[in-house]
C-alpha cells in the first residue's frame, strides 16, 4: 500500500502542471460570480459557502478524468490488475493522492477565495474543515465515476453527467454547515453527516471501482 | 459445473433465454396493455368525473390521478433496476441486462412526469411551480440518474461492457431510492406525507381513493406492458444475427 501511494505520488509530482490548472480553474469559477451576480459584500458573504462548494465541485469533475486515463493507456493497469495486487488498493491510493493534489489543495485555497467573497474570517478554521472532508468525498465517489468511464475515448463530459447527481448530497451537506455557522445555529449535525458519508464512502467505493475497472480492463 | 445444472436452474435458464422470452412476453404484453389500458381509463373518468371536489383544494386536487401513479410507478421501475442489475453482475443472464437497458427510458419518462405534474399541482397549492424541498430535489436526482444511465449505455460501444457500467451505476444510485421514499418523514418538506398507507390509517375519504388505486394498478401494468414490448424489440436488435430472428422476421434467403 505505500509502496501504492509512493507510486501515485511520484506519478502525480511529475505531472504537477497538470494539477495546477484544476486550481487555477477554482479561482477563476470563483471570481465569475461577484461579476454575474453582485459585488455588493454582504450579499456576497450570504453567497459565499455556496460559492466556493459549487467551484471546488466543479474543478474537482475537471481533474477527476486523469485518475485512470494514463495508467489505462499505458497498460500499467493491466500490470497491477495481473500481478494479484488487488484492484481496490490500488484505486484507495488513487483516491488519497488525487484528495492530496486536488482535494486538499483546493480546501487550503479557499481562506483566500473567502476573503475575496467577504466570509467572515471566524468561519475560516470550520471551511477548512467541511472542505477537507468534501473534497475527500468527492474524489472517492468520483474515482466509481472515472472508473466506469475510464475506456473510453471522449469521457469528461460524461463523467461530469454521472458523477454530479452523486456529488448533490455532499454540497448541501457541506454548504448547510457553514450557513449553519453563518447564522449562528449549531452546525454539528450536518458536520457529522458529512464525516459519515466521508467513511462510508472510503470504505465502499474502492471496491465498487475495482469493479467498474475491472471492465475496462478486461475489454 | 454440477451446480448450475440442478433443474430448477435448468429450467430457469431456459425461460430465461432470448427467444423463450420473446415469445412468451407477446401475450403477456398484449393483456397487460389491453387491461391496464383499459383500467386507466375507467380510473381516470372516475377520478375526474365522480370522485368528490376536495374541501380544500377544489379541484385541482385531480391532478393526483396523474402524479401518484407517475411518482410510485418510477420508484418501482428504480427498484425493479436494482434487481435486474444485481441478476445481471452475480448471475450474468442477459435478459437481465436486455429489461435493464429498456427500463431506462421508461423510468425516465415516468419520473419526468412525476416531476412536471407535481410542479402544475404545486402552482395552485403552494403558490410556487418549484421548492428545493428534500423529497423534490432527492426525485430530480433520480432524474439526472437516469439520464445518466442512458448516456453510458449510449457511450460505451460494446454492448456487455455498456451493460454492466449500467449495472454498476444503478446499484450506486440506488442510495437515492431510500431518501426519496422517507424524504417527508424525515424532514420537514412542504410536501405532504405518505397519505396511502399499507400498514396503518389511510387518511383518504373512499371516493377519492378508490379511484387512485385503480389508477395507481393500471399505471403498473401499462408501465409493465411497455417494458415488455420495448424488451423484445431489444431481444430482436441484439439477437438479429441469429438465425431464429431471421427466420422470425422472414429475412433468410432474400439477401
């Protein structure tokens, strides 16, 4: 398993202009609304939690493609799925690395984009955390997503079609606590939701994948 | 494989192939649709004709007759999908996959229905055509889950693969099914609970109901009746480089 995750890591290290460009995407996602909607501050610090769930979604959906698409074409899947390493070891590394890079990377952007939406700076450590677990949730369920898909030639769209209506629960979860917090009622109940989903769908969804990708591999 | 040949699964497998199934579904589908047809009909000028006005609501309450059968029929459908996937993924019969891939457009059709004939009864009932209330948004998601479906069965080009992503994808959404069934028991919802119970009170006045059943069974056995007809033109497409198509459809010998 860490000798997995080395791997992903060292994969993903190499590529690491490819994962800015998720980031850079969340920025700009995020700066579109003040100019479509209002610049006004206190408007925008109701919209805010939304905001930033919405663009963290979809730059997520924009990286989630990758996951598979170079050890498919390379064959190394075949070679992982031969040598008796089983297949959801390797997809739960998949899913930690692509939460390091992507997941991860978007939650410690978002005190920044906060500032830039006028969330108060109090709410901050609670963003953090929601999106940290989000973010692990949707890289989870989008590794069953990407994996279904990973065959297949023109797939981003698709996988954005599939994976969404998967994705619905953790934004209103994740958005509820912060608008909780907003309004000073107490967030713990949709912040133990989230982390419940964030357990149960690491602990099914490797398997559920290496399901899927067995399929493609077998193809 | 001593197991697989036991009779009952002999038996099974028989039924259960492509040409068994496609002949033994014409009557089946016939009847359903005739009846079903039928019953809708009957329930449907009951409902709108006889059935008394509500106290409350007047007579748009009517629309019921529409949205309860659309709404129950859809959830079926997803429930019935789930089945048909787990059949298809553990024991891998290709019927399974064949009334899978004819469900999607039908539970589509339905939930849409569902969907557009509860947003006409919300207008006069609570002011709004649409609220983001837990049991509407939980039914749009199963609408994006459906449309889901199709678009990877239309993606993948080889059939058993499209099949079991299929598969795979309706067992994962089938999580969705439980929260739009307790949606309005779970939460508070502008949506009103369950009226119709099996175990319990019924909160419904005779007349009112007795019409709804009716509709609620016709629009089963139509719904049935489609899936049956719409399964064996699948059978056909899938199988049209057998023989017994060719023979079924008088095309050998011509080209």
């Amino acid at each position: 398993m860490m000798f997995l995750l080395r791997r992903e890591w060292l994969l993903s290290w190499r590529r690491r202009s490819e994962l800015i460009n998720p980031l850079v995407f969340n920025l700009m996602v995020v700066a579109l609304f003040p100019l479509g909607i209002t610049p006004d501050p206190d408007e925008l610090a109701v919209l805010a939690p939304g905001i930033l769930w919405v663009a963290a979604l979809l730059a997520t959906l924009l990286s989630l493609d990758l996951m598979f698409r170079y050890d498919h074409q390379d064959g190394s899947l075949e070679q992982v799925a031969t040598s008796g390493t089983p297949l959801a070891a390797l997809i739960l590394a998949k899913i930690l690395n692509h939460w390091l890079f992507t997941g991860l990377a978007l939650t410690l952007m978002s005190p920044l984009l906060g500032l830039m939406l006028n969330l108060p700076i109090s709410l901050m450590p609670l963003t953090l955390l929601v999106l940290a677990l989000g973010t692990l949730v949707f890289s989870t369920i989008g590794a069953i997503g990407a994996a279904l898909v990973a065959g297949l030639r023109r797939s981003g769209l698709l996988l954005s079609l599939l994976v969404i209506p998967l994705y619905i629960p953790v934004l209103i979860l994740g958005t509820g606590s912060i608008n909780a917090a907003l309004a000073g009622v107490s967030f713990v109940a949709p912040l133990s939701a989230l982390a419940a989903l964030a357990c149960m769908a690491l602990a099914l969804a490797p398997w559920v994948a290496a399901a899927a990708l067995q399929l493609s591999i077998n193809d | 494989m001593a197991f697989s040949m036991t009779p009952v699964w002999r038996w099974f497998h028989r039924w259960t192939s492509p040409p068994n199934f496609y002949r033994i579904a014409r009557p089946w589908a016939l009847g359903l649709m005739l009846v079903g047809g039928v019953a809708l009909l009957v329930a449907w000028i009951w409902g709108l004709v006889f059935a008394p006005e509500d106290y409350l609501q007047g007579n748009s309450y009517r629309i019921i007759f529409v949205h309860v059968p659309s709404a129950s029929a859809s959830l079926a459908m997803y429930l019935s999908m789930a089945i048909l996937a787990v059949i298809s993924l553990v024991w891998k019969i290709k019927l399974a996959d064949m009334v899978l891939r004819q469900c999607i457009p039908v539970g589509l059709t339905l939930t849409a229905l569902a969907l557009i004939s509860g947003a006409i009864w919300g207008r006069p009932t609570w002011g709004v055509y649409w609220i983001w209330d837990a049991r509407l948004t939980s039914m749009l998601v199963q609408l994006f889950l459906f449309i889901g479906m199709w678009a990877i069965h239309t993606a993948i080009e080889q059939q058993k693969l499209a099949d079991k992503a299929t598969a795979i994808l309706v067992l994962v959404g089938f999580v969705n099914l439980p929260i739009i069934k307790w949606s309005v028991d779970w939460w508070n919802t502008m949506h009103q609970p369950a009226t119709i119970r099996i175990t319990g009170e019924t909160t419904m006045v005779w007349e009112m109901l007795a019409p709804l059943l009716l509709s609620m069974a016709a629009t089963y056995c139509v719904v049935a009746a489609l899936v049956l007809y719409r399964t064996r033109w699948e059978i056909l497409y899938r199988e049209r480089k057998t023989r017994w198509v060719q023979d079924e459809l008088g095309l050998r010998g011509q080209a």
